[in-house]
C-alpha cells in the first residue's frame, strides 16, 4: 500500500499538396500509438515569432470539455512515448479534451540540459501561457476548467506557469521541482498533485518535499505522493497508482 499526505482541500500542385498532407496526417496518427483513435488535429499558433505546434485530442460526443495541458520533460515531444500515449488516453476517457504543445519550438530546442534550461525556461513558460490563450479560445473546452500535467522539466514549466496564471486551476507534476525564484508567488498557486520516486537520481525527492513545504506554508491545497524505490520513471505498481491519483485529482478540481 502506499500512504499518501494531503494538505487542505479547497486541460508542384494541388494534389500534390493533398497527398503529402494526407500522408503527413497518417504517420501523425500512426505515431500516436495507442492514442491514434483519439488523433483529432495538431494547430499552430505563434508565440515570440516562432510557430509552435500543438497535438489536441477531444473526447466523443462533442460539446465542451475541461482541458488538460500535458507538458513533456527534457526529452522533447518525443520522449517518453508510452508515459505521454498512457496519460492522454486515460485523461480523454475521463472526458478531458487533451493538449499537447512542443514548447521546444520556441527555441529549436530538440532535449535540454541544466544550462538550455537555464537559459530558456523563461521563454518557454511564456509559450505555455500562450498555449493556455490558445487553448481557452478552443470552442471544444471550458475555459475556466484548465489543468496542467508536467513530466520532470513539464513540471518545471507548468508550476511556475501556475504562479502567473489564474486560469491554470490545478496542477499535477510528476518527478519535477519548484523553483526557488518562484517561492514568493506560491500563495497564488493552484491546488497541486506531487509524484515522486524516492530513489529519483536527476531530480532528487527532496525537491518533493521541498515543494511541499512551500504549499504548506501557504495553505495552498495539495496532495504529495512519495513512491519507495522508484526513480525518475515509475514502474510496476506505481505507475497504476499515480495515474488513478493523477485522474481523481484532475476530476475534484475540474470536473
């Protein structure tokens, strides 16, 4: 069994042309894997300059959706495939319309390291905001229903978003850290769902804890789950386990 710590309670030619996009359309598709029947469009919006491209996947049945941002790690977008395809199939079968924007695609970034994350995390939470405007102008979502979902540096990302954004309403995190510059806006923070391994080697645990204690002081609402002998990736039990904490998370606070 694992325990759980939970602070206060409170998304050439014409036919040519046709082919080659027809073609691009389906790989697209194919490489969504176990997501591809869920594979609705990718958009692009424009942010400092750059077009940033954006995967959108909405639930069957229509109408509006609460939404969920889902944020990569250092890898890129293509990392982490089967985390990424698991997640966006279990969050649309919760009704969630699902949205994954490449923020590397602000600064041609393909995988970072401690000094490009240095240098562009600013530049890459702007994105997200912007992908947040994006996203809340889409006539599928409800626009004061918007979560963020982060993997290791997404999570980076997405609580410091958090920080400078009402409209971001919660925020689960797996294997990420908060930031000590953003420590004087976490009273502005959104509810927070923390996921950890204890034996993570690249974000130490106690960078869990230490977001634990910034939401404590706070009294921001928040849910910590430590897990014994994993890593920066989950595996085994854990991963069953953090998706259903991840689902009924999302669901207290945006359904």
């Amino acid at each position: 069994m694992f325990r759980t710590e939970e602070g206060p309670v409170d998304h050439e030619g014409s036919v040519s042309m046709v082919l080659r996009a027809l073609v691009m359309a389906i790989l697209w598709c194919l490489s969504c894997g176990a997501t591809a029947g869920y594979c609705d469009s990718q958009v692009t919006f424009r942010c400092g300059g750059q077009a940033i491209h954006m995967d959108c996947f909405e639930p069957p049945g229509g109408g509006r959706h609460p939404a969920i941002i889902l944020l990569h790690g250092s890898g890129g977008h293509q990392a982490n495939p089967d985390w990424i395809q698991d997640r966006t199939r279990e969050l649309v079968d919760q009704g969630y319309a699902v949205f994954l924007p490449h923020y590397f695609n602000r600064t041609a970034t393909r995988t970072a390291n401690p000094l490009t994350i240095l240098k562009n995390l600013g530049v890459w939470k702007e994105t997200v905001r912007e992908a947040i405007s994006f996203v809340a102008k889409d006539p599928r979502v409800k626009p004061d229903r918007i979560g963020i979902l982060g993997l290791s540096l997404g999570g980076v990302v997405a609580l410091a978003a958090a920080t400078e954004d009402s409209r971001v309403k919660v925020v689960v995190e797996q294997s990420g850290r908060f930031l000590a510059p953003y420590d004087s806006r976490a009273s502005k923070m959104p509810p927070v769902l923390i996921l950890h391994g204890a034996e993570d080697n690249v974000v130490s645990v106690s960078q869990a804890y230490r977001l634990r204690d910034v939401l404590k002081r706070n009294g921001r609402p928040y849910e910590i789950q430590v897990y014994p002998g994993q890593g920066h990736g989950f595996h085994g039990d854990a991963v069953q386990d953090s998706s259903q904490r991840m689902v009924r998370f999302f669901g207290r606070y945006l359904k």
